[in-house]
C-alpha cells in the first residue's frame, strides 16, 4: 500500500511526465492558453493515459507475453490509443460539446501525444504490477494536468507583463516551462522514487 | 508461426477497434434532430452532428467552398443568430476576430448541437422567393383547383420538369405544390391544389380570387426528369397529375424519340381530371401512351372516344400493361400507399432501384 501512494506521488510530483520527461509538449505549450481548456486537456490527457495503460498492460500481459510477441508492443500500443482517443472524440463531442470545443484540434493530436505512449512503454520497463500501473498512470495523468493548469496560470499572468516581443509566445513559454520544471526539480528529495 | 502470430494478434487487435467504433458511433454517440432556420423564412430539420454545410447541402442549399471542407478557404461562412457556440480554433485562425464576434462561423467546421438560426448569403441560395398574381382559377374536379399565376418578380422561372415550390399563405404555414406547367412557359407557373379538410393551406388557397397576390419559394426537390434515353414511366394519383404535365411535355417536345408512359389513378371519373388532353394526345403521339385507372368503381368505363378506364388500383394497371421494365425509368407521384405498392409492381417488373423516383405527399 505505501509502495502505490509512494508510485502515486512520484508520478505527479518528482517524476512529472510534463516537467521532468518533458513528454507531452505540444498540448502543453498550444493549450495552456486559458486555464479552462487546459485544464479540460488535462482531464482529457489522464483520462486516455488511465485507460490506455490498462488496456495496454492488460494486452501485453494476456497476449503479448505469453506469445512471446513482446517486440510488437510499440505498433501494439498505437494502434490502442489511437482507437481509444477516436472513441474518446466520439464521446466527448456528442456529451461534452464545451469540452469539445475547447479541444478543438487538439484532441485528436492526443493519439500522437507522446506523454501517452511514453507511460505506456515506462510501465512496462518498470515490471509494475497491474495496481502499481494503475496509480503510477493515474498520477502520471494527473501531474500532466497539474503541470498544464499551472502553466495556463503563468500565462495568464503573463499577459499583463510585457515579455520580450523577439521571444514570442512560445518562447517565453517553454522557458516558463524550463523555469517550473526546476521548481518541481526540488520535489525530488522528498520522495525515494 | 511466430510470424502468423503477429499477424493475426494485429489484425484481431484492428478488427476489434474497428468494431467497438461502428458501435459507439451506431448506439451510443447518437445525436436527436434539430431544426436550423436559414435566413428567417426556411426551417430545415437536421440530424445533429453534422456540419452546417452537410446539413445544408441535404436541403439543397449549396454553399461555395474552395478547400472541400477543411476550414481553410472561409467561403462557406455563416452567421449564426441563435445557436452560437464558442469558435473552433480552426475558425479563429481563418476569420477575423470581428466576424467572430458578430457570430460569423464556417459552415463545414460548426456542427448543429441543438435548435439554431443562421444566416446564409443569398446569392448562395439558388433557390429564390417568387411574388405572382393569380391569372385564373380552374376548377378541375370537386375538390382540386388549378391556380394560373403570373410571376411578377423576379419576371421568369427556371425549373426543372417535376420539380416544387413552396407556398407560404400565411407566415409560418408553408406548403409544398408540384409545378405543374410546363418547362418551356417559364413567365407563369400554375398550382394544382387539393382542398383538404380543416387543411389551412388548402383552404386558405381555395379561397384565393383572380389577381389576388401569392408568394412561393422554389425551384426546389430532385424529383425531376433526367435526361436520357430510357422510357418514361409516370404514375400519378389524383392530384399527383401535377408534376407529370410538364415531365410529359418535356418529353415529347425536347427529348426526340423518348417514350413516355402516364398511368393515372383516382377513386372515380369524377376525381380525375384533364384526361380528355390525355385522350387526344394519344392519338396525337405515338409516343405517349395513357393508362388510367378508377379504384373505386364496378365497371370499366368506356369514354365516347373509346378509349377505356380500366377499374382497380394503378399498381394493377403497371402489373397489366408494363412491358420491358429493365429499360424504365419510373416517376410516380401520389399517395404514400399508391406509391408503395407501386415502387413494389415496378421492381417486380424489372425496374431498376436508381430509376424509381417519386414524391409522396
């Protein structure tokens, strides 16, 4: 139980796939305009990654292993998400079409998010069990979507400083991004994983 | 084997995909119809979900788009009055952050969500509103009238033989009447109307005197005739006649050596009307022939010409004359019933599907 809030924590915190993998970064830099929609991104991002890594674990475990079809978990895994992120397109825009909306576009670029083939390959070098990979995904999730609301906020705030014009908008940004993924750098003493 | 293996793991894996898709998209992401209203005076039933652009090409309203679709060429914009919803980011990206403001969005990327107005430019819309004054008044049978109306603006009408417009006599009650003029007289067109009981249209219609003023919408619908070299097949019942008077026309006078065929029905003689110009034609044209039918009477009627009124349904009459039905191409108009079981004789004749069409009313 300890060692799956340990993995819970760490995955959020000291092991932020945005911050610390720096996984993940064209949602993080294009949506992170409003904090609304980034954080609908960010729900969207956990959501796909919670359920893609179960699918996932489940195949590569139930299939793939004892097949000995292990090489084929890359193609394997794309194909999943992306069929999961079309099934999540379907049903957000018929029952959240704010939501939708406010992806605009992005949302189809999470089949192509690297964040979520990245925690899928992750949990499987780390040999976790089907709980530890459950908390590790979800935290994984849900420190993306810290990241993200923190930085809309950042930008929020940035709008009324006045930036140099030659760095733009995204410039400025990844180097807010360079700037928070320090702050979270000082996480990392904190948790043994 | 380890090779078929991997294959057979991804296809099954694909396969699966594939299928929970077609499932959400049939069961469970359905969408419940909604009604746009296009520039203040058409209200159009839509399946949610879809573009406004698909949604309006369904109506035949077409609107211009360089890029099919994608969101890039902004032709196909829109301004939408009621139903706004926040932009796309493609929509920000291509039109000006005024536009927006003022509800301007493109039809190919806003999806119907729910009840909208929207205003379309008009030149998009090649259907037009057409103001005429009734000429004369036919009484045709007990309850059918055919209003003659004189276009005053715009002065002429391009239509296309079988096609409809839309009557509004009172606003917000809109009614669809065939044209059945022909094609070739394109300064007036006339009306065929059925007095329907308590209907408000139709009353409201019957009670209309020479001069008196009428607007209409149009040239709309794709019942119309194609051109090309099959034989024409109409089946009409009662008013239904209305379209098939300037297929007919068109036919004899513009398609050279094209048959047509018009088998008509109604209850009694006394429900059928203009068959006396049908009579003569036939003797006139070779290549028309006139079969018509009354269901409701005992025995064949003989007409002074000799020529006869067989008894029973139309779908009989098709059953009994039809020949070759492989090289028809079928136009019915009429009750819903009497085109049912009529699509049904002319399939079991060998018609072909894609050349069956009709307008049920």
């Amino acid at each position: 139980m300890k060692m799956l809030i340990l993995i819970f924590f760490a995955s959020i915190l000291t092991n932020n796939i945005a911050l610390t993998y720096f996984l993940g970064m064209c949602p993080f830099i294009a949506i992170s305009k409003n904090t609304k929609a980034a954080s609908g991104m960010g729900m969207a991002v956990t959501y796909v990654m919670v359920i893609t890594a179960i699918v996932n674990y489940s195949i590569y475990s139930f299939v793939l292993v004892p097949m000995g079809l292990e090489y084929l978990s890359f193609l394997i895994f794309i194909i999943v998400i992306a069929g999961i992120v079309q099934v999540l397109e379907m049903l957000v825009e018929r029952f959240f079409p704010v939501l939708y909306v406010s992806f605009g576009i992005f949302l189809p670029l999470i089949t192509v998010n690297c964040a979520i083939l990245g925690l899928s390959l992750f949990m499987i070098l780390r040999d976790y069990s089907f709980l530890e990979m459950v908390f590790y995904s979800l935290g994984s999730g849900l420190g993306w979507w810290l990241a993200i609301v923190a930085m809309a906020g950042l930008r929020r705030t940035l709008m009324l400083s006045e930036p140099l014009e030659s760095l733009g908008d995204a410039g400025i940004t990844v180097i807010l991004a360079g700037f928070m993924a320090l702050g979270f750098f000082g996480f990392s003493g904190i948790l043994p994983v | 084997m380890t090779y078929l293996f991997s294959l057979m793991v991804m296809n099954g894996l694909i396969v699966l995909i594939l299928v929970l898709l077609i499932l959400i998209k049939r069961y469970i992401a359905v969408y419940d119809d909604y009604s746009v209203t296009i520039n203040g005076d058409m209200e159009i039933t839509v399946h949610g979900g879809q573009t406004i652009v698909s949604s309006l090409t369904q109506s035949k309203i077409f609107l211009p788009s360089a890029c099919g679709g994608k969101g890039t060429c902004g032709l196909c914009q829109v301004k939408v009055v009621e139903g706004l919803t926040d932009p796309l980011s493609i929509e920000e990206a291509v039109l000006p952050y005024k536009d927006i403001i003022e509800g301007k969005r493109l039809g190919c990327q806003t999806k119907v969500r729910g009840d909208m107005k929207i205003e379309v430019p008009e030149e998009y819309l090649s259907v037009k509103e057409y103001r005429g004054s009734i000429s004369n008044i036919v009484t045709l049978t007990h309850d059918i009238n055919r209003f003659d109306i004189d276009l005053i603006e715009p002065k002429e009408i391009d239509f296309k033989s079988g096609q409809y417009v839309v009557v509004e006599p009172i606003p917000g009650e809109t009614r669809a009447y065939s044209i059945a003029s022909i094609r070739r007289r394109r300064e007036k067109i006339s009306l065929e109307v059925k007095k329907i009981p308590n209907g408000i249209c139709s009353t409201y219609l019957h009670a209309l005197k020479e001069k008196d003023e009428l607007n209409f919408y149009g040239p709309y619908g794709d019942f119309y005739l194609r051109k090309n070299d099959h034989k024409v097949v109409c089946v009409a019942g009662g008013v239904g006649l209305a379209p098939m008077k300037s297929i007919i026309d068109e036919v004899i006078n513009e398609h050279q050596g094209r048959r047509v065929e018009l088998y008509y029905g109604a209850r009694t003689i006394d429900d059928m009307y203009d068959y006396e110009k049908y009579i003569s034609m036939t003797g006139k044209h070779e290549n028309f022939k006139f079969y018509p039918a009354l269901s409701e009477v005992e025995e064949v009627l003989h007409h002074p010409t000799g020529f006869v009124f067989d008894t029973g349904f139309i779908n009989n009459e098709i059953a009994s004359k039809l020949k070759n039905g492989d090289d028809c191409e079928a136009y019915l108009c009429g009750p819903p019933v009497m085109i049912d079981f009529s699509i049904q004789t002319l399939r079991d004749k060998g018609v072909p599907e894609e050349r069956i069409f009709y307008d049920k009313f």
